[in-house]
C-alpha cells in the first residue's frame, strides 16, 4: 500500500539508542517511519522495522526496495547506525580498523548511494548524518573511532555541495556523550600490546568516558532536534548537541593553539606529565566546566 501526503523517513541503527530515539520522535510527529534494524515488524510507535545492515550491500538494497513497494516515496533519511572502538590505535588491528569504518563511515554511503534514486523525488528530501564531537577533534584512545567520524565529516560536506541544486537538503548533527547502549556494546582491539603505562591510561581515560556517558544527556533531545531540523526551510551544515562543556570544546578546537588544546584534552583525561608527582595523575576539570 502506498503512501500519498504522509512524509516517509528511513533512521538506520533504529533498534536502540540514538537511533531509536529519533525514529520515535518522527513516529510520534506523523512520519511513516522505517528503522534499519536486525529486527522487523512493527512496535508500539508504530515503526516499520526493516531487515537491515548497513554493512551489506544486499541488505541495504533490499531494505530500500521494500520501502520503494510499501511507501512509494522516501522523504528523510537519518544515517544513525553507528560503533565505537576504544583502545590503543597501536593495538587495532586492520580487521578492527575495518569493521570500525564498514558502519560508521561505508555503511552510511552504502545507504546513501541507494537511497538518492528516490530522495531526488521528494519535494523536500533531507539526509542527516550522526555524526560526534569526535568528528572534530582527535580523543586518546578513540582515534579509530575519531578517524571514522572525521571521513563522514569531510564526506558530508562534499555531499551538501553537490546535492545543493537538486533541492535535497543535507546535514551533521555532533552529539557529545550521550546516555544510551553504546556504553556496554563498545568494542576493544583485538591486540594487546602489554604496554603497561599506555594501558594504564587507557584505562583511567576509558573509566572518565563511561562516567561522562552514564551523566549524559537522554539520547531524546537528539530526536528532537533532528525533527526541529525537518522542519526548518533552510538548515546548517553542522548542529552540534549534548554537554555544552563539550560544545564550547569543539569549538575551541578551532581557535586555541593545538599544543594547548592537546594538553588541556590530555589533563582532562588524567594523563600526567612526566614532571609532575603521581598524586597528579587525575582527571582535571576544563577550563569552562563549573561545578
């Protein structure tokens, strides 16, 4: 059956956390939403989930053909599918390397390539990206991660440009930490380097992550600004969300001398300087935090 005036969006990555939050929120606004998910069938939000991973071709095109015979249109799509390395870059293997970048970086323009056909003919198609705060400034420890969201990064803006006369609009949200499932589905290398002293701060900075994670904000309020994005005339390439500590960071990034900016990212990760006592060894507050 096939839709005639009710907008149709497609959110990847649907089945928990950020993406979940955004197709309820559309769902609840009126869209006709489909959610890529490893699930099917349809929830009490009344969200059309689709066999779906974003990380094989078949799948996706699969999935973007049901969505062609049941709704006959596609109006907004929101690459939300997303994974997260933490370890030693040293330690990631190119097995690892791969799977990071398959989802976060190939996967959304495998969706993308096949989802445009039927973008071009809405007459107010609109591509979001999710992309992170960590798509803007390299973190220790999560530089595979950082590397995937800094590609979806520069892949964007390129898109933006050369989709910007055929009337798709098209843009990023960064969120920081957030308060959703990526905390206990996180993946580690698969090498172990044994190095002691990077291990050790491997492991104080992925215990200030997850607290920063489990004090974050409820991934709802991304659901709601990518429907206040939906319903803007003329949009941003970049809406950046979540802590403003973390915002203020982001954009600080541009502006501090990069020896600055990377000591005051590594003291907050609890990183000691060789010069300083042990006692030291501490995370440390930003600048602009308070409280």
């Amino acid at each position: 059956m096939k839709t005639e005036k009710r907008f149709v969006a497609l959110v990847t990555g649907e089945s928990s956390g950020i993406g979940q939050a955004i197709a309820k929120t559309l769902s609840k606004a009126g869209m006709i939403v489909y959610g890529g998910s490893r699930r099917t069938g349809m929830d009490k939000s009344d969200i059309r989930r689709l066999k779906m991973n974003v990380g094989d071709d078949h799948s996706v095109k699969s999935a973007i053909r049901q969505i062609e015979m049941e709704a006959g249109r596609l109006d907004l799509l929101v690459n939300s599918a997303g994974i997260s390395f933490f370890g030693p870059l040293a330690d990631h293997s190119m097995d690892d390397a791969r799977m990071q970048f398959e989802t976060n970086f190939f996967g959304v323009h495998r969706v993308i390539r096949e989802a445009l056909p039927f973008l071009r003919k809405s007459a107010r198609g609109m591509i979001i990206n999710i992309s992170s705060i960590a798509g803007l400034m390299g973190l220790p420890f999560q530089g595979m991660y950082c590397a995937s969201k800094f590609a979806l990064e520069g892949y964007t803006e390129s898109l933006r440009m050369e989709l910007r006369d055929t009337g798709i609009r098209v843009c990023l949200v960064e969120p920081g930490d957030f308060h959703t499932s990526i905390t206990r589905n996180r993946h580690f290398p698969s090498f172990n380097s044994n190095a002691l002293p990077v291990q050790a701060f491997c492991k104080q900075a992925l215990d200030i992550v997850e607290k920063d994670e489990s004090q974050g904000p409820e991934p709802q309020a991304i659901g709601n600004l990518v429907l206040q994005i939906w319903n803007k005339k003329n949009i941003r390439l970049r809406y950046k969300t979540g802590k403003f500590s973390q915002q203020v960071a982001a954009m600080l990034r541009k502006f501090l001398p990069s020896g600055f900016f990377e000591r005051m990212m590594m003291r907050y990760y609890g990183f000691r300087n060789s010069s300083e006592p042990e006692s030291a060894y501490s995370p440390r507050p930003l600048p602009f935090e308070h409280g």
